[in-house]
C-alpha cells in the first residue's frame, strides 16, 4: 500500500527526480550523438527514484552486493516487509540497464531506437510506480519542490496556485517577486558584491551643477572665450545624461 508523502525533504528529492526525467527527455530529443547521453540520464533518474522509494517505504537495506535490478526484489512485499509494493517495468527497466552498461564500460553507442526505447520505457515506470510508493501522481509533481529557498517557492507555489484560478496577472506578480527577491540576493542589493552586480545602482539626476561651474570659468576669460567654455559645459552635461541613461538601462537589462 502507498505510503502518502508528508515531509517536504521527500518531495525535494522526487522534484529532483522529475527534474533529471526531464533532462533527459531533453537530451532524447537532440540529434546524435548528443542524444546518447539520454540514455545515463534516464538510468540515474530510474535509480535515484529506486533509492528515494526504498528509503520513503523504509525497506530493508539492499545488502552489500545488491544492486539496480535487485529493488524489485527488495520492495516486494513479505512477512517482514508489510508496506511493500510490487514495482512494475522490471524487464524494460533490466533492458536499460544493460544498454546503459554497454556503452558506459564498454563504449557501445546506443543508437535513436534505444534512445527513443528508453524515454518510453522510463515514461512509464515513473507514471506507473509514482502513485504505488508514493500516493501521488508523477506529473502532479511540483517543481517548485527544487527550489531550496522556503519564501521563493512558497511564492512559486502560490503563483501556480493563482494561475489555477485563472488570475494570471496574481500569477505573474508572484513570480516576479520570486525572482526578485532570489535575484537581489545575488547581485547584492545592487551594490555590485554579488557575481551579477553591476556597481551602484544609478539614477537619472539633473546635472546643473556642471553648466554652473564653466559660467563660472567662462567669467573669468576673455569675452571672446566665454561662449565657447559655456558650450562646453552644456555638451558635457548632456554627455554625462546620455551616459547615466544608457548605465541605467545595462543595469535594469
């Protein structure tokens, strides 16, 4: 029987296994042979699920010998293991087993049909299995579980929450404020610490100040001088402008 998941350390790790799923689907889905690393990326998503769902039903411990295949054995229910559960896809998962073998420490290439044999096989154990050990959906897996920050994925959560509802706009201001807040602690709150800063924040401020100082010089040159100074001053006034705006506009990209 599924033992339902209460503790938000398990629902971390099975975000993480969905978040591997999904990597290598995205590494199927490259021409070759890129997407023949698909292949040791959906074995590590099998086997952290196998090690996460032995852990979650507390099973007994493998032995020192055991190894990938032998979680089907070791899950099963028994007399001494009542909260047991039958894991399904125990033969497509033995034929990834032994593709992944094959070209990790043999260097056998898998080929397209392996590839695409693998995503489909794995698709379905996961769909499969999710609800046996852990009493939900594998798709209702949410990945905001990922995100270590308790304030940022309580903020996703409640964005998806929103956009459920049909508030879109609730949704994105969520999010908004999510990234924000992650964002800001990098950059250091924009006094360029962080690894993104980019120095002090800088605002756009009148620069009276310099037109001032060259009238001022301009007064005391030659009469035939003082206009040319003056012109320099506002030229370089609306420099210093043109280079706050476009410092600002880097800053905010």
């Amino acid at each position: 029987m599924a033992r339902p998941v209460v503790d938000t350390r398990t629902m971390s790790r099975l975000a993480f296994v969905r978040l591997l799923y999904l990597q290598a689907a995205d590494q199927s889905r490259r021409p070759e042979p890129l997407s023949f690393t698909s292949v040791l990326t959906y074995h590590d998503t099998v086997e952290q699920f196998l090690i996460l769902a032995a852990e979650h039903l507390h099973a007994p411990p493998l032995g020192r010998d055991g190894g990938f295949m032998d979680y089907w054995s070791a899950l099963r229910p028994s007399r001494s293991f009542a909260d047991g559960v039958e894991l399904s896809g125990k033969i497509a998962m033995g034929r990834l087993n032994e593709v992944r073998r094959v070209f990790k420490h043999a260097g056998g290439l898998p080929g397209s049909e392996a590839v695409q044999d693998a995503g489909a096989a794995v698709a379905a154990f996961l769909e499969d299995n999710t609800p046996r050990v852990f009493a939900i959906e594998f798709n209702s897996i949410d990945m905001a579980d990922v995100v270590p920050q308790e304030h940022a994925r309580a903020q996703l959560k409640a964005a998806a929450a929103a956009e459920s509802a049909g508030d879109r706009m609730e949704a994105m201001a969520q999010l908004a404020e999510a990234f924000t807040e992650l964002f800001s602690a990098r950059v250091g709150r924009g006094l360029g610490s962080g690894a993104y800063g980019f120095g002090r924040t800088v605002t756009r401020q009148p620069f009276l100040g310099v037109g001032a100082m060259f009238n001022t010089i301009a007064s005391s040159v030659h009469q035939n001088q003082r206009r040319g100074v003056a012109a320099i001053g506002e030229k370089l006034g609306q420099h210093i402008d043109q280079l706050t705006e476009a410092v600002g506009a880097m800053q905010r990209g």
